[in-house]
C-alpha cells in the first residue's frame, strides 16, 4: 500500500515524510532496519503504550463513530454504482464518563494498514487512547452546541489532529471529524478497511470540500433528532437535538486546509475557517469575506505563491500566525507521538526534528491547544480573549505574520 498525494508540486504525505525522515542524513540517521530491531526488541521486553496529552478544558470528552452514506452523488474513486461512503466521530463535552471505555486513536484494523505502510512495526495495540469516552451522555448546559468540521490531510485519517479536536470538545465544541474515504486509512463496522488510492483517480481539495459540505448536511440532521448512522445504532444520551446547526466552523490540516477554504467559498453554513498549513492548490482566486485564520509552518505566504494570492483574496477578519521551528507536521499529533515512536526505534534527535521540526513538543501542544480555541471563541461565540490581539509573552514562539 502507498498514498498519493493530490498535488505532486506541494501535497506530501505521511508514508513519504516518515520514509524520507527515517532514511535522510547519512552518517546520523539510524537505518530504517536497526530502527525496527529496536521496536521489536522493545516489544519484546515490555510493551510501550503511546499517549496523547489530556484537554484542558472543563468538561470530559465523549464520542461516537458514524458509518455515512451520500446517496446524491457516486463515489469520485470507486465509480457509479458506488454512493459515496464515508466514516465519521462526534466529539463533545459529556458527563457520566465513569467506567465508559476510552476510545482508540485509531481501530486496530486501520492503524495496522497505516503502520504497514509507513514501515513501522508497532503492534497496533499500543496505539494511543484518546481522552474521550465512547457513547458517553452529551453534557447539558441549557444552549445548543457550537459545531466545527475537521478534514485531515493527505494519505491521512480523521483521528490525525485528535490533540486539537479533544481539546475543543472539552471546552464545549460538538467536533465533527471524517475519513476523506480512498485518501485515508479508514475502517467500516463491517471490518472493511479502505486505504489511499494508489492509481487514479485521486481525490483532490474539491473532493475533501464535497465530503465537508454533506457532513454539514449530517449536522443539521443531528441537530433535527435525526441519527445518520447507516445501521442505526444508537446515539449517545441528549446528542440528537444538541447542535447548533447556526454556529459552525471548519478546519483541517494541509490538503483538509485547502479544502477547508473552498468549503467556506461554497457554503455560508461555515461562519469561521482555520487552515493548518494548508497548501491552497488549485489557485484560489475567489474572495472571502468571513474570518479565516491560517497557521503556517512550510507553507508559507513566502514559499507559496498559491498561499499568498489566497491571503490576498481575504476580506473579512484574517490572521496569519507561525510558530519558529515548526515545519508541515508540527501542528498536530505527531508533535507527541513520533518523539515518543522515535525513543522506542533508537532513532536520532535530528530523524524526529526531520519529521517535526525543532520546536519543543509540548510547547507545539500547547500552541496547537490554546489558538484554535481562541479563533473559534472569538468568532463563533463572540468570547474576546487577547490571545489573537499579537505577540504573546505566553508564546513567544508564535510570530505574527502581517
């Protein structure tokens, strides 16, 4: 199995950056074979579970997996015949979370594909545990929740920025998250796994943008009572009825970033964007006019001429930021997992600073926790904080781009 990224130009993926970090700087990296004698002789001694780092917020997290189907329109990789189907997480702030099993980061099934793939011979077993807890009652408060969509990024899966959609929930977001199905590892209650399509047709940001927009369609259904799992099997306590299908942002993390824009270009429904080092390839050449903030490490403004014509096309509230050190998978979980992988394979400190650049872990945690939560409070729930006004002393990494 290999992934295939949407634009040859710009639009890597995972499975290529872990193989080229693994093998890049000769004389320094650890071979790719000693690095899984090291896993496996570690397995052996003593089992090596990854974690993620908790939410800050106040509530416990809960969440539910939904099996979706289109039926208006075929699947753009499987063909006519083949309605598109998609697997999809609710995440939101629950109570009674007591004994309720925490969810996996990823199913066994489809991690499994995903680490046979990038080569790394993990059993998928010691995958991290998310902080949310499966089918647990939805927290009441009295108001109905405000809603983000998030889309993951090439070759990748809905569980790739779970740091950053688990903080939000606990902080009283309903996250909506979705497998861009033959673009990611994605496993159906059937025990069908799908994987990145490895001959075309390739799904591209329009594609991802088209996924979003019936996800949308599925938040208004939730916020109706209505339960879109294909089996029907049961929602959590208080979810149908909860969200607000008036107060709703997007996000995503490279190709998922571009696609986050194009959504918000076809949809009014999304009221605030956040791009995460989006490549924004095709061109974008249409104006904006609602708030978009865009977190950049490698795709920049002055890397990217696609990335600075979109800056120009922004009309309403925008805000560029970038943290120093961080490169394409900063922002994001592999910020705490791969230093982690990489203590377990024996790799160097410069083989996981290839991979994720050279700012400190949990300072990357930290920013990819508190900026998101405060665009999305500004402009969805109109909560001013100081955070978004310019450099904090609290982060003094964190550049403002003008």
């Amino acid at each position: 199995m290999t992934t295939t990224p949407a634009s040859p130009r710009t639009d890597l993926t995972r499975r290529r950056m872990l193989t080229a970090a693994l093998a890049a700087s000769v004389g320094a990296a650890v071979p790719i074979s000693a690095a899984r004698q090291a896993w496996a002789a570690s397995a052996a001694t003593g089992p090596v579970q990854l974690t993620l780092p908790a939410p800050t917020g106040p509530h416990p997290v809960g969440t539910v997996p939904l099996h979706l189907v289109d039926t208006s329109r075929p699947d753009p990789v499987a063909g006519p015949g083949h309605p598109r189907e998609l697997m999809a997480s609710v995440w939101y702030p629950a109570c009674k979370t007591k004994d309720l099993p925490r969810a996996p980061w990823v199913t066994q099934g489809a991690l499994r594909a995903f680490l046979t793939d990038v080569g790394f011979p993990l059993d998928p077993a010691l995958g991290p545990l998310t902080a949310a807890h499966v089918g647990a009652p939805v927290h009441q408060t009295g108001h109905r929740l405000p809603v983000l969509v998030y889309s993951h990024g090439a070759g990748s899966h809905r569980g790739d920025h779970t740091i950053m959609v688990q903080e939000l929930a606990s902080h009283g977001y309903a996250v909506l998250t979705v497998d861009h199905t033959y673009d990611a590892f994605s496993e159906f209650p059937d025990g069908r796994l799908t994987v990145p399509a490895v001959v075309p047709p390739f799904l591209g940001p329009r594609d991802f943008a088209t996924d979003l927009r019936f996800v949308l369609d599925v938040v208004e259904g939730l916020a109706g009572g209505h339960n879109p799992d294909v089996e029907g099997r049961p929602l959590p306590q208080g979810l149908p009825g909860a969200l607000d299908p008036r107060c709703i942002g997007a996000f995503g993390w490279s190709k998922g970033g571009t696609a986050t824009a194009l959504t918000m270009l076809a949809d009014q429904r999304v009221g605030a964007g956040l791009s995460i080092d989006g490549p924004m390839q095709p061109t974008i050449s249409t104006d904006l006019d609602r708030p978009f903030m865009m977190m950049t490490a490698s795709f920049t403004r002055a890397a990217m001429p696609d990335v600075a014509e979109f800056w120009t096309h922004l009309r309403g509230w925008r805000l560029n930021i970038q943290a120093d050190g961080a490169i394409h998978k900063t922002y994001g979980d592999d910020a705490t997992l791969i230093p982690q992988a990489g203590k377990v394979l024996g790799m160097t400190n410069q083989q996981i600073q290839d991979m994720i650049g050279t700012l400190d872990p949990a300072r990357g945690v930290r920013i990819q926790q508190a900026y998101p939560l405060a665009f999305f409070d500004l402009h969805l729930r109109h909560r001013r904080g100081h955070l978004l006004d310019g450099p904090s002393a609290a982060f003094p990494e964190v550049k403002f781009i003008p």
